[in-house]
C-alpha cells in the first residue's frame, strides 16, 4: 500500500498551492522550573529561549512547502511586530506572502505558548500555559474588497485551493461562496479544513472538507465511535455538501476516506510514540492536497496524509516535514532492509551528519561473501564499539582481484542486503576499490574494527583514523571460520556424494 505513496511523491514535481485562511504566529517561550510562586499555586518559570512559527493558515502553507509545493498564501494580519516576525518566517521558508492583507484596525493572531523543563517531577517538558492575542470580528468592507482581490490573484493559477477556516473572522459566507464559485469555474479543486460549527452548509460545492472527529460530530449530530458512525458521517457530509469527498481526522484511530464514487476506507495509525499533538491535523491537510495538486487519487492521498499524520505527533510542535525526511520513512517502511544500503556518493554526508548529531561512528569492512559465526561476531562486536556501525563491503570486481576468478559466490546485491538485515549493521556502503583506505577517508570513524588475526599496524587505514583522533580495536576471531574452508568443505562433500 506504501510503495505507490514512494512513487507518488518521488514524481510529484512542484504542485501549486493556494492557501486561504486565518493566519497565525505561534510563539514558544521555554524556561526552567524549579519552584511554585509564594504568590498562589502556580509554577515560576525562568523564561529562556523564544521561537516564532506560522500558525493556522500559515502552518499549512509552511508544511506544504516542506512537501515540495510551489505555495501562495492570502490571509490578515495586523500591522506589528508579530506580522513581521510571520513574513520573515515565511520568508526563509520560501512562502509567497503577498497575499497577506495588513489591517490597521486589530492585531495578528497570536498564540504564546509557555513550556517549562520540569525535571524534578519527572517530566522533560511541560506546557504550562497558553496566551491568545486575537480580534475574531467581521472584517470591515474594505478589508474584505482587499482579501477578495488577493485571493483572485493567487488562485488563478494555482493546481489545489486550499480554505482553512478557523474562525477567526476573515471568511463570511459571501466570501466562501465567492471562492469556491471563483475556483468550480476555473476546475480547480478546493480542499477545506473547516470551521468548528453545527452546520457546513457555507462550504457548499467545495472538492473536499477535512474535519477533524469533534468537527464532523458537531456538523452531522453523530457520535463518532465506530467505522459504520465514521461512515455515515462521511456520506452525509458528501450528500449535504455536494462533495467529491470527505476526509475525517480521527487522531489515533488514523482517518476514514468516502467519495462520490463510493470509495468508503478507513486507514488506520502505525504505533507511534507521541510527543505532541499540535500541528497533526494540519500536517494531514496538507499532505493531502499536495497529493491532491500531484494528480492522486483521493485514497491515495489519504494513505499519505495519514502517513504524515503519524510522523507529526512524534515531534514537538508544529513542525513542518521535509519531502525528503516523508520518502525516506516510507522507503524504509516499504523494505527497511534497502533504506541501509548508502551509495558511494552520499557516505561522506551521512558520515558529517551523524558527527554533527554527536554520534560515534564505527567501521569495518571485508568481502562478506558467505556470512558465518565468525562474520556475526566481528560485527557484533563492532556494533558495540560506537553509537552506529558503517560496514565497507567490496563490490564483486573488487572482491574478485582479491580473492580469485572464483569468488564471490554471492553477488553484491546479495551480500550487502544479507549484512543489511543484521541489527548491528546500521549502513554498508559498496566500494570498487582493492584497498579501503579512500572509503576510510570519506567516513573518518571515530573506532576502525578488523578482527585480532590482524595486527595493528597491519589494519588499512589505521594511521588515518589515528591522526584523526580515531582509534582502532581487534575484535576476538571465532577459530575454525573461514569462507574459504566452507567453500572447500562443501567441495569434498559434492565430491563423496558424486
């Protein structure tokens, strides 16, 4: 089910996205606390470190840019500070904001957020309160004139439009209707992450709604606990609304998918650690009108949007993911085995990130050729000499000069996907070479492992590694393994059997 997601997103270009909406500045004050204030029964928190980033609207703008889209953003601010800290966010971010209307009249929405490390009760990281700053009245006439002309000029030319309605006082009704007539004329799907309301009936004629459990409880009147509830949902927001489909967010239980051409599927969730919930339902949204602006078919972009859901909550807050971080967790849930397989040309950029992380780095290398007991130790030994294991396999030309015209028995392929699928391997990485040393160079490992049959000024490599401030270490050599004495053993024992 995953692997058409891969080639969705590896052939998915730069879709154009339109993003109408309320547009918000999230903003994250982290302190330490260490007390309760004498004051009343209330946490003192030292504040620290401040972080600003889009909220609303400008959250799924931001996150449609992570996933590779070509994004437009029209929405309101106010004139202040927090309006500029959102354009130079969005800015950096690569989001054309041209369309942001700035009002005179109130401020932009902003919500602080204040999370306190609180590790003497156990906890790493507690929200400890959140301040909203915020006008939700109707926008007077010439602010309206000013949203509508912007959202005439972004749309025109955009693959996927995309209303996220939170209430904050930019869409009326007129506006909606406006909108969505606007785009059904020009063929171009509209996707809306509605407001939380009793009735839906101003989304009328839009492609696609997207609420999230609660949201579809309160627009239908039915309570949402099984997939024959999560269905009848569905289906009556597709009959009230004259839809192509709808999307339910239902947070740990994944999302149920229904269209008018009777598709009706639930897609569950992968068990997940959470970390945070904040930021899930509009990685969903924007997920799925990616996959949309793409060319997907609406089940297809469920299967990605509730992929990306689950990658969401296992980070703290809103946090956009990078097209490349969503297709390499999908290649690696496709076959894990092949996600540890490095070409050549990326080992010395996955070496630098690791060492950046602080990770250790350890290294060993050999021909593999037939895996046995004393193959499984050496790597279980090199396992434990850092925090991940890179292995230098020669490549069959390679292993060929070595070893004779006989050798390998098993191919490349072979041998780098069976090392692969051992849990001490964490990388392998092919090299043509007759001699490890420039492979070394590009990993620069902190230990180099060879097994004690070696000695130490013996080991390839070992001088670099040194002057590196490196070390290497001679793992125990299981006595009585060897690939050439298997080879031979099954030699004589074809011959006694012919």
């Amino acid at each position: 089910m995953l692997e058409p997601l891969v080639h969705l997103l590896e052939s998915a270009g730069r879709p154009r996205v339109c993003v109408v909406g309320d547009v918000m500045l999230d903003t994250y004050v982290w302190g330490d606390v260490s007390r309760i204030s004498p004051e009343g029964p209330i946490p003192v928190i030292h504040a620290g470190r401040t972080e600003h980033r889009p909220g609303g609207a400008a959250s799924v703008a931001a996150m449609l840019g992570e996933l590779g889209a070509e994004v437009a953003l029209v929405g309101l601010t106010g004139q202040d500070a927090a309006a500029d800290a959102l354009r130079r966010d969005l800015e950096q971010l690569g989001i054309a904001f041209g369309g942001l209307v700035a009002s005179s009249s109130r401020p932009t929405t902003t919500k602080t957020r204040y999370l306190g490390y609180v590790q003497s009760a156990g906890r790493a990281l507690q929200q400890l309160l959140r301040v909203d700053d915020e006008v939700t009245d109707r926008l007077s006439d010439t602010e309206r004139r000013a949203v509508s002309d912007a959202i005439g000029r972004a749309a025109s030319s955009c693959d996927v439009l995309v209303l996220q309605d939170m209430g904050k006082g930019l869409f009326d009704d007129g506006l909606l209707r406006e909108t969505i007539e606007g785009a059904r004329q020009a063929a171009t799907p509209v996707g809306v992450d509605p407001e939380r309301a009793e009735h839906y009936a101003r989304y009328r004629n839009a492609t696609c709604v997207l609420p999230n459990r609660y949201e579809a409880q309160l627009a239908t009147g039915r309570r949402l606990q099984t997939e024959q509830d999560y269905r009848s949902a569905a289906e009556f927001l597709l009959d009230e609304l004259a839809l192509e489909a709808a999307l339910i967010k239902l947070d740990r239980e994944g999302v149920y998918c229904a269209t008018a051409d009777g598709l009706r599927r639930h897609i569950g969730t992968q068990v997940r650690e959470v970390a945070d919930v904040t930021g899930a339902g509009d990685m969903v949204t924007a997920a799925f009108c990616v996959a949309l602006a793409a060319g997907a078919r609406y089940g297809q972009a469920a299967a990605l949007a509730n992929f990306c859901g689950g990658m969401e909550v296992s980070r703290r807050g809103a946090t956009p993911l990078p097209r490349r971080q969503v297709l390499e967790a999908l290649r690696k849930a496709v076959d894990p085995v092949a996600t540890k397989i490095v070409p050549r040309e990326d080992v010395e950029q996955l070496a630098a990130a690791l060492r950046s992380q602080g990770r250790r780095i350890a290294f060993t290398n050999g021909c593999f050729d037939l895996l046995h007991l004393g193959h499984v130790q050496l790597l279980g030994y090199a396992g434990r000499q850092g925090d991940v294991l890179i292995v230098g396999l020669n490549t069959d030309a390679s292993a060929r000069r070595l070893k004779g015209p006989g050798r390998p028995i098993n191919s490349q392929e072979v041998r780098s996907r069976v090392l692969a699928a051992l849990a001490d391997v964490d990388y392998v990485v092919l090299f043509e070479e007759e001699s490890v040393l420039p492979l070394i160079r590009q990993v620069r490992p902190h230990v180099l492992i060879k097994g004690a049959d070696y000695d130490r000024t013996g080991v390839v490599g070992h001088e670099f590694v040194e002057s590196c401030g490196g070390e290497v270490r001679l793992a125990p050599v299981a006595e009585g393994f060897s690939t050439t004495e298997i080879i031979r053993k099954v030699a004589r024992n074809h011959e006694d059997t012919d």
